[in-house]
C-alpha cells in the first residue's frame, strides 16, 4: 500500500510538474512571436536567427547539462533549468529590442538544456521501463491541459499589454522551483561517488558510454537523423507561421480585442483536438512494440506534412486555420510515442545523457535549417520557406519504413 501511494506521489509530482511548466511557458509563447514581430519589430530572417541563437545554446550546453543529471541530481538540473527559463522569459519582455531578444535565448536556452532529459529520465528511474511509455502519454495530457489555461490567461494579459505574458509567465515559471523541490523525490538515482564528481574523466565516460550506444544501434543512428530533419522542419515552420499568417490574410474582428487575441484561440483549440488525439493514441498503441510505434510516427509525419504544405498554399484564413490545426495536433502527439519509442532503446545508467545527445542532434537540425529556411522567407517569400519547412519532413518517412523493415523483435 504505501509503496502505491509512493508512486502515485511520484507520478503525481512529474504531471504537476508538466502541467505548471506547460501553463507557464504558453503564457509567454502564445504571444512571443507577435511581440517579436510587431513590438521589436524583427524580419523574417531576423526571426529565424533568434531562433538559431537559442538552438545552438541548446547545442553547446546539452550534454554538459545532461551529463550533470547523471552525476550529480536529476532534481537539482531541473530545479537550475526552470529558475533559468523563467529569467530568460522576463529579460525579454522587459527588453524589447533585437539585443534584448537574443540575450534572453542565451538564458533561457542555457535554462531548457538543464530540464531537458533530466525530466524524463528522472520519471524513467523513478517508475521503470514498463510504465515509462503510459506515464509519458499522460505528462503530454497534462502539458497539453497546461497549455490550454496558458493560452487563455495569455490572452487576457496581452489585450492589457503584450510584455505582460512574457514577464509575469517568467516569474511563474521561475517559481516552479519550490513546486520541485516540495514534489520531485529521487528515490531512485544512484549519483557517481564523492570522489570521482567533478572530475572532466566522469563526464567523459559517461559521454562515451553514450555515444558508442548510438553508435552501434541502427535504431538510434535512425532516431538521431529523424531528430535532425524534424529539428530543421520545426526552427523553419515555428518562426514563420505566425508573421506569414500577419502579412497575408485578415484577421476576422473580435469586438473589443486586439488582433494578437486570435494566436490565443488558434492555440486553444489547438490545445484541445491535441488532448483528444493523444488520448485517442494512448488507447491504440502498444508503447513497448517498437514497430507499432515506429509505424504510428510515421503516420503522424505523413498528416504532418501534408497539413504544413496545405497551410502554406490555402488560400484563405479558414482554410489555413484548419489546415494549421490539423499539422499540429498531430505534431503534438507525436512527441511522447517518439520519446517511447526513442526510451526503448536506451540503458538506463545513461539515460539522460542520451535523451540529451537526441535533443542536441534536434538542435543541430535547427542551427542547419533554421538560417537556409529564414533566408528563402527573407529574398524569395515566407510561403517558399514554409513550403521547404514541410518538405523537409519527406525522407523521415522513409526513415520510418526503414526502420518498421529492419528491426528485430
């Protein structure tokens, strides 16, 4: 009995903790690309290369960050990365120049690079392989329940003034280090001894240990050049979306708001057809079948693709909406099948490092694509860059089909 209920607290810790972080960070991310655009008035390019700047913090800090999970505490990472994150979101808003911007992706990028990995890991430990799949399913319901509150409270907020999302989302966010210090046991985290920390040879081990996995797995030499295409694809798409829809269609009057309400309620509904697709996949596929699961992405990346190009041809807002909501529903319930399928794979003493190792091959992906991508937006059009965006996600579908083919059971 009181090991259920141990769990249970377990498990109620990492969705509280995904649900805060998601509300919080939506508050400032549903208007931040507006308040890029509009308030500091970036271009297209300009966009992109903010963008970069963060990825390459991501780049740079990953897997120091990651390997510090494994030695040290996964808590204490997250605990670092959410002070971090919430800083990095109020020096933007509360400076808005293209200075100010780029100094703030170097903090809050720095910040996320801590959280990254450490989170998942930690939960992984915590619940074991088995139920780590059903638990990640049930953190994205929650994060995507957090997002939808967040939308809304961003709205409000920003029809008063569009710097407040940012500033009062980062001092939220920030706060969540009390949640994690009061919610997040590490029962299960045997850190390196006192004599070999802070030692350049522990973190170089654990480095190798990691990449010689990737390195004869297949499996994970797969997932590493998904995460890089799907990594280019999303720095391409994510920048672009918001001014292409600005400078080409006209916003429907929503009397008394402000046009910037409208991002809150794509969002939202966004939000909504998301929670029900990831309950909808929760109940259809079975997380430890590698094939079911590589058969589902590849599914989801084919709907993905389709709904990015579409978007970017529609010829009107309410086709372009729709079209936008259908790419990214989809896009949102893929991440916790690819992190499913993706824990398969994994030893558990490096664990974290290797969930880092993989967001930093998405970064690179980012820091590739994201520039190529902001320069067709800028010289040729922001359709032509999305277009690419989209078209960037056609050979991981063959990488899916690869992989479903040549994997044992």
């Amino acid at each position: 009995m009181g090991k259920k209920m141990g769990k249970d607290k377990i498990l109620n810790g990492y969705l509280g903790l995904r649900f805060f972080s998601s509300l919080f960070f939506w508050a400032f991310a549903t208007v931040n690309l507006v308040y890029q655009a509009t308030v500091v008035g970036l271009n297209p390019l300009q966009l992109v290369l903010v963008g970069t700047l963060l990825e390459f913090c991501a780049f740079v800090f990953e897997i120091p960050t990651g390997i510090v999970a494994d030695l040290y505490s996964r808590k204490l990472s997250v605990i670092i990365g959410v002070v971090l994150v919430g800083l990095g979101f109020m020096f933007e808003g509360l400076n808005p120049t293209f200075a100010g911007v780029l100094i703030a992706q170097v903090i809050w990028g720095i910040g996320y690079t801590f959280i990254s990995g450490a989170r998942e890991a930690w939960i992984a430990d915590e619940v074991g392989e088995t139920a780590a799949g059903d638990v990640f399913m049930k953190g994205q319901q929650a994060d995507l329940a957090g997002r939808f509150i967040g939308i809304a409270a961003s709205m409000i907020l920003a029809n008063i003034d569009i710097r407040l999302p940012l500033v009062i989302g980062g001092a939220m966010f920030a706060a969540q280090s009390f949640f994690v210090a009061m919610f997040m046991p590490e029962n299960n985290f045997t850190p390196t001894p006192a004599p070999k920390r802070e030692t350049f040879r522990s973190m170089k081990r654990v480095f190798t240990e990691g990449a010689q996995l990737a390195r004869h797995n297949r499996i994970l030499i797969v997932i590493a050049v998904v995460g890089i295409l799907f990594g280019a694809f999303s720095e391409g798409f994510d920048r672009l979306w918001t001014p292409y829809m600005l400078q080409i269609f006209t916003f429907p009057e929503i009397s008394g708001f402000k046009p910037v309400v409208w991002f809150g309620i794509i969002g939202m509904i966004e939000a909504i057809l998301s929670i029900v697709l990831v309950g909808m996949i929760k109940r259809k596929i079975d997380f430890s079948n590698h094939r079911a699961a590589a058969a589902a992405l590849m599914v989801m990346n084919s709907i993905l693709m389709v709904g990015v190009i579409g978007f970017a041809v529609a010829q009107n807002f309410t086709a372009a909406v729709l079209l936008y909501w259908m790419a990214m529903s989809f896009r949102w319930a893929r991440e916790p099948v690819y992190v499913a399928w993706t824990n398969q794979n994994i030893a558990p003493k490096i664990r974290a490092t290797m969930f880092s190792m993989i967001s930093q091959v998405d970064a690179v992906g980012q820091l590739i694509g994201g520039p190529i991508i902001g320069a067709i937006a800028l010289f040729i059009s922001i359709k032509a860059g999305i277009i690419v965006a989209g078209l960037i996600l056609v050979p991981i579908f063959f990488l899916y089909i690869y992989t479903i083919k040549n994997h044992k059971v």
